[in-house]
C-alpha cells in the first residue's frame, strides 16, 4: 500500500468547485449494477488528466468492468468483481498493469443499461464476488473480443495512488490542493434525495456501499457541506450530484478517500 496523503496543512478558501473549473468530466448513469467504484476511480483519473491541460474525457467504465476481476479475499484492498462491486486501489492497479484506458467512445457502456452480456472477466471468483449476474453471456461482448490496447489514451499513465488520511480538514486540503477524490460513503440516505444539503438521518458510518467523487466544499447558510458527483444519471439530485454535511463523519464520506497521480 502506498503512504497515505497527508500535506501540511494549509488554511482552506471558503469555497472550491472543480466542477467550474472544467476538469470534471459529464455525469453518467451506472444502472443496475455495482459499478460506481469504477465511474469515480475514472472520473477522478480523468479529472487530473485535464488539470494537466487534456480534455476531461469520459473513461471507459465498461472496459475495467468487462476486463477486470481480481478477489484475493473480501478484505483486500484489491478487491474487483467487475460489475458486482469492488475497490478504486483495484481500478488503479489494472490500468497500470495494462498500461492504459480508452474511452468511452471506443469502448462505451452498456452493461448498466443491459443492452450487452459480457461473460465474467477473467479471474472472476464467484465464492468471493457471488454469482455474476449475467446469464447467456456473449463472448462478442466480452473483454478480449474488444479489447484494442491501441486505442487507450494515449498518454494517460496512472503512476502512483493512496489512501487520505481520514480527517475532513486534510480531505479538505487534499481536494483543494490535489483535485477531485474518490469517496465511499453508505448511501442509505442518497435513496430519496432532490436538492440542499443531506444532514444524515439512516446512513451509517461504517457501512460503505457506494462510491463517488469529491468535487468540492462550501458553505451554505452557516451549513458546511461537500459537494459530490454520483453515478447516477443527470436526473439525480442537483444535476447529477449532491451535497452532504461536512465535518461531522456524514454517511462515513470521510473514511475511504483515494487520490492518484499521473505520470
């Protein structure tokens, strides 16, 4: 595991929206299926990749979740079960190993929506992962029928990632200074959300079950909060994001937080 991130610290601007700033890519739909640890690992990825003057490009979900599947156990850091759920540190890891992502232009989703079957990816353990969803796959639709390693961003290397300490003044800090963050949170009060800011009523703290990215933080009638990008369709929320408490461990938003590094 890499060193986790924490600079020193710094006294925070009341306000930061890397959303205005034109480095946070467009806000997209996972579906029905547990892929929101691998939207906002790429969102993130490609967030940085714009903050070094790219275009902030949608990265293909659909090739980590065709192509990946790693379950040593329930408890590694490693953990990907394609689209049954996993972690960013997994995401990081397979774009390293394979050198690359493409777009979702080449490579577009389609499993969320159902209209593809792909078979589990190689290394799929369903003792871990549980059964892959998907009967009568098809193998056209599957990571090494359309893998085209020619055709990942070309530049786009992923060098190094880790875990920030979970204190939400460093996590203030590490987005103001570093970028947008990967983030889980227990979405148990997300369910029924519109619009403002979410003051936790049912999530717990300590069961993380999805993921999103940390875009931002403000201040909203004397209200501290985090604004976060879902994966959830634009239709969600206020245009695809939210905002919940900040500074008070809201839906435990703080205790897995990732950044990354490009080369």
């Amino acid at each position: 595991m890499f060193p986790r991130s924490g600079k020193s610290r710094t006294e925070l601007v009341s306000e930061i929206d890397w959303t205005k700033k034109g480095v946070v890519p467009p806000v997209r739909n996972q579906g029905k299926v547990g892929t929101c640890y691998i939207f906002s690992t790429l969102d993130m990825i490609s967030s940085r990749w714009a903050m070094k003057g790219n275009p902030a490009v949608n990265l293909s979900v659909e090739q980590v979740a065709d192509c990946l599947a790693v379950a040593p156990d329930l408890f590694s850091d490693s953990l990907a079960c394609g689209i049954n759920g996993g972690l960013p540190y997994a995401v990081f890891r397979y774009i390293k190993k394979v050198g690359g992502v493409t777009t979702e232009e080449m490579y577009p989703y389609c499993v969320g929506s159902g209209t593809c079957k792909p078979c589990a990816p190689p290394g799929y353990d369903p003792e871990v992962c549980e059964r892959y969803p998907l009967n009568d796959c098809d193998k056209a639709d599957s990571c090494p029928a359309i893998l085209d390693t020619s055709q990942f961003v070309q530049g786009l290397m992923v060098s190094t990632w880790t875990d920030v300490i979970p204190e939400e003044e460093t996590i203030a800090n590490v987005l103001e200074t570093e970028g947008p963050l990967t983030c889980a949170v227990d979405a148990s009060d997300l369910q029924l959300y519109k619009r403002g800011i979410i003051v936790p009523d049912r999530c717990r703290p300590y069961d993380l079950n999805h993921a999103c990215l940390l875009v931002g933080y403000g201040v909203d009638r004397n209200v501290s909060y985090w604004k976060v990008k879902n994966s959830w369709g634009s239709q969600f929320g206020e245009d695809g994001y939210y905002r919940i408490a900040r500074g008070i461990g809201a839906c435990g938003i703080h205790r897995y937080v990732s950044t990354v590094t490009l080369e």
